[in-house]
C-alpha cells in the first residue's frame, strides 16, 4: 500500500506540474473512503433522503421503516451505519428513536471536489 | 425490492410525519449509490483529489501514477471509473491523456443532505 512518503515526494517536486494546494494522504483518503461508503448504498441514501425531507430535518424511526419496505432490524442497521459515519444523529424519545441530520457532513468530501 | 409506489405511500400520508419535499425514489437511489461506489474508494480520493489541486484542475496520467504508488494500468482503471461516474472528462494531447475536474458532480448528493 501507500505510504505518507509518497505524498510528500509529489509536493517536493516528484510531479511535474506544481501542485496549487496539498492532496489528500493516504490516512485521510483511508477515513474519508469510509465515509463515503457508507453513502454508497441506495437505502441508506432514501433513509437519509427522508430524513432531510422531514420537518426540522428530524425523522423517527417509525416512519422510515415503510417507506424503504425492509424490516426493522434491517432499517436500523442502515441507520447505524449511517450514525457511525457523522450523517446522522439518534436520540430516543419515549419507546422511538428519532435521527436528525448532521448538516455539512458532506463537506470534506465537496472541498475535495472544488476546482482549484 | 422497493418500489416507487411505497414512495407515493409516503408522501400520500402513510407516514405520520409530512414531509417537506420529495425524498429520492427508488431509481434515483439506485444510480447515486453507484455514482457515490466510484468514491467510497481511497486511491480514487486521492486521485481526485490531485486532479482538483493541480493548475486548472486539470493532470496528465503521467503525474498521478508516481504519488499514489501503483502501476499505470491500475490507476488507469480508477481514472476510468471516475470518469464514468462524472467526475473526471478524459482528452487526449499527444502521447498522453489528461483528466479535468467536472465541478458540480457532487452537487445531487449535497441536495440530498441539505437540512430542509
């Protein structure tokens, strides 16, 4: 694999075009592939699509479970997955959990992809 | 699987919190989840992330190979794939080619994950 090196032979000069900022290491490409994974997959994307289309972006997760048409378990482990990853919160209510939409979790990943 | 019905259920009041727009369909999820498998890929990232930083975010496949530390055919292939998923655009001048930024790509899933 990659190592931290590498980056560093690029911006001391390795490339022949000059670099107008620093890239991404190989850590940080590491942790943020692992991020996007979790975006990778079409039902964790209606799950959060759902929630960033409810009211104040907060959604319970009984109202996610039949929009999507898996079971419970399922839903919730996508929203897990998606937890885990920064894009949602979880706070329980009562017998529900609810899920809010961490907003600007994207953005990492959009800076990554502003032209220079 | 899911289907665009469910969709309609949703939005028609099967769900008990009413939602503040139209949250993605099933299709639409589907063909962000493979645009979004073309990032959730490190040595991808890193690509891209070259790519954006270089002078009119634009490179020559001859200045990725050395920092990411594989063959040209590998990088080769994870240029295909960005391009692909609409990332990069590809041109070729002389021996080499050279890959641009395509900005705004990311734009459909930044919308998803804007609060509403």
């Amino acid at each position: 694999m990659t190592t931290m090196l590498e980056v560093t032979d690029v911006t001391a000069g390795g490339c022949c075009t000059p670099l107008q900022r620093e890239p991404l290491s190989a850590a940080e490409a590491d942790q943020l592939a692992t991020t996007m994974k979790a975006l990778a997959d079409p039902t964790r994307l209606r799950l959060l699509s759902i929630v960033a289309a409810s009211e104040g972006s907060e959604a319970c997760v009984c109202d996610l479970i039949e929009p999507v048409g898996l079971s419970q378990p399922t839903v919730s482990h996508h929203l897990k997955v998606l937890t885990a990853a920064g894009f949602l919160t979880r706070s329980k209510r009562g017998t529900w959990a609810y899920f809010t939409l961490v907003p600007g979790a994207l953005d990492r990943v959009s800076q990554l992809l502003t032209a220079s």
